[in-house]
C-alpha cells in the first residue's frame, strides 16, 4: 500500500493514454494550486502526467524536506479516491473519451496561463486525431483562463458542445483520458537564451482581432498588482489609489484583468508601445501578448519577496523589440526615481 512519498512512483503510471476507464479528480485548493489526479479504475495506477507535481516539479520530491509536504498531499488524495471514497463516482460521462485542458494551476499564476497554452498548442497541432474526444474545464479555474477557452470556441478551434465543465471533490469515470501534459511551469521565454525566440503564434492567429478596436492613444499600458486584484500571493501588492494618481501622472492606461475579458485585455497588450508592470505574475503572464509594436517595458521589483526573487534567476534585458527596465521600489510604493523618462 502506498504509505510514503518514497514509493510514490511505484504506484504511478508513465502513459499519456490511460489503458482501462479512469477516475479524474480535482481535489482542494492548496495554496496557489488544486490538486488533480487520474487514476485507472482497474489497475489503481496514477497517472503521472495528470499532476505537475509528479511530472513537471520532480525536483520538489527530489529535495524533500520542506516540499515533501506536497507529495504528502498527493498521497492522503490518492488514498481518499481509491480507498476512503465517501461519495459516489460520477459516471455520467462514462462514455467520453477526454482530453484535460486544466492544470494543477488553473486557478491562476502564470503557471496556469502557460500551461493551458502549452496544451492547446499541442491539441491545434493533431486535431483532426482527437475529433472525437471532449475537452475537460475545471469551472473554477481562473475567470482568464475561461475567457481563453472560450475565445477559441468564438474562433472555431473548440467545440462548445464538447466541453465537459467538472467540478472539484467529485470523481468522475471516463472512457480513457488522453493527457497532453504540461511541459512549461513557466514560458520558454524565460527560460536562458531561448528568451528572444520564443513566440506563441496561436495568440496571434487565433486571438488576435480588429473587433476589438484598440485605439491609438491607448499604447501606454500599465498592469501592476492592486489592492483590487485576484491575488494569490500577497507579495508586491500596491492600494489602488496610488495607481490611480501614478497613471494620471505619467499618461498611462491601467488595466485590472479581473474587470476585463482576457481576450481583450490580449489585444490592448497586443497594440502596446510601453508597458509598464510590476515583477511577478503582472509581467509574466502578460508579456507574451506584446508584440514587435512594443519599444520599452517598465518592471517594477516592489518589495523584499520580489527582490529576492529578481536576484536568484534569471533576469531578460529585452523582449522582441522591446528593451526592459527595472525599477526597485518599497511595498506599497510608486515613488518613481527623479531622472525616470517615462
């Protein structure tokens, strides 16, 4: 009986097909994730690739210590599902062949963003093979996450029909479950030198619209985390107020991404000339969707958490035509440096 997360992988399957009718289940929310797991209904196997944690984030149970308590979890979920089960499984789509289009991170983070990106990518690349199959949406996944799904239902790529919304804590029976795992816990574009090559060309063909008619003196864009946002982390965050009286200072557009349809939001990002952001989530979700229009990209490090984190990786000097900026400031502050040309 699997007891321990050091034979966890005994008990886990490494096909990306499950190979008799599976269980998919969205469990609790743990700090900035949810916890998903499928598992074949016979065999009792965990799907590997149905779990970051136990495909993508290999080095948290490498290192153990403070990160074992995350694999703990897998384990206690693991147990619930196939031994402690209190409910009923839900076999209403028994007959489904699926594909997930949810992520540990659905619930946002920049992780969820590009891991749905990751997935769709790969869906568009074979679509004429998975015809037949549903698409599986965690319904509580972050409202942008569900604005992208449903621009590609707008555009044609999904099909409305076959979306299956499920819910967390309930197991659900399918026929099989086909993962196209999540291979980015972060875009490539951050990733070394792979920085200035990487390009997602299926915001640009897919979501990309004059509908939107995105005018021209809307070009200075500025998202930073407020006080009015959906925040997981509580890092870097600035009141609303003093947003406010910075982008009437120096001429910018703020943009709240819970108060705007992600798929717009893409295209204001899409015809930016300077964007103005704040470290975190703010620049890297959103850099993506600017494009060569893009001249200079203001970040903000504020706080000690984001500074931290600004000094122990990775840090881009430019993206596509744009060159990047950094400024360092206190929590909570927007007090910009006197020779600042903004």
């Amino acid at each position: 009986m699997l007891t321990n997360y050091e034979n966890l992988y005994d008990y886990c399957s490494n096909n990306t097909l499950t190979e008799n009718p599976s269980i998919y289940h969205i469990g609790r929310k743990i700090g900035n994730y949810v916890l998903i797991l499928g598992v074949d209904s016979k065999n009792h196997k965990m799907y590997k690739y149905s779990n970051e944690w136990l495909h993508l984030l290999t080095d948290y149970y490498k290192t153990g210590g403070c990160h074992k308590q995350h694999y703990d979890k897998i384990i206690t979920e693991y147990q619930d599902i196939i031994y402690d089960r209190k409910g009923e499984i839900n076999k209403s789509h028994e007959d489904k062949n699926v594909i997930p289009l949810s992520t540990s991170f659905s619930i946002g983070t920049v992780h969820g963003y590009a891991g749905l990106y990751c997935i769709i990518d790969q869906y568009i690349r074979d679509k004429e093979k998975y015809k037949d199959y549903y698409l599986l949406v965690y319904i509580n996944s972050q409202k942008g996450i569900l604005e992208i799904i449903n621009g590609f239902v707008e555009c044609g790529v999904f099909d409305k029909e076959k979306i299956i919304y499920v819910l967390s804590d309930i197991p659900y029976l399918f026929k099989s479950i086909k993962f196209l795992f999540n291979r980015w816990h972060m875009y490539p574009s951050h990733i070394g030198n792979e920085h200035n090559n990487f390009k997602i060309d299926i915001i640009r063909k897919y979501l990309i619209s004059a509908k939107y008619n995105v005018k021209p003196d809307e070009d200075r864009i500025c998202i930073i985390k407020s006080s009015e946002s959906e925040n997981l982390t509580t890092s870097g965050i600035v009141s609303k107020s003093k947003i406010d009286d910075f982008c009437d200072k120096y001429n910018f557009n703020f943009l709240e991404p819970m108060k705007m349809n992600e798929v717009e939001l893409i295209n204001r990002l899409y015809n930016a000339k300077v964007f103005l952001t704040s470290w975190g989530t703010a620049y890297f979700k959103n850099h993506v969707y600017l494009s060569h229009k893009c001249e200079k990209i203001y970040i903000l490090v504020i706080g000690e958490d984001f500074k931290k984190q600004y000094h122990s990786g990775f840090v881009p000097r430019k993206y596509r035509n744009a060159k990047i900026e950094y400024i360092f400031l206190e929590d909570n502050c927007l007090d910009m440096p006197p020779d600042l040309n903004l």
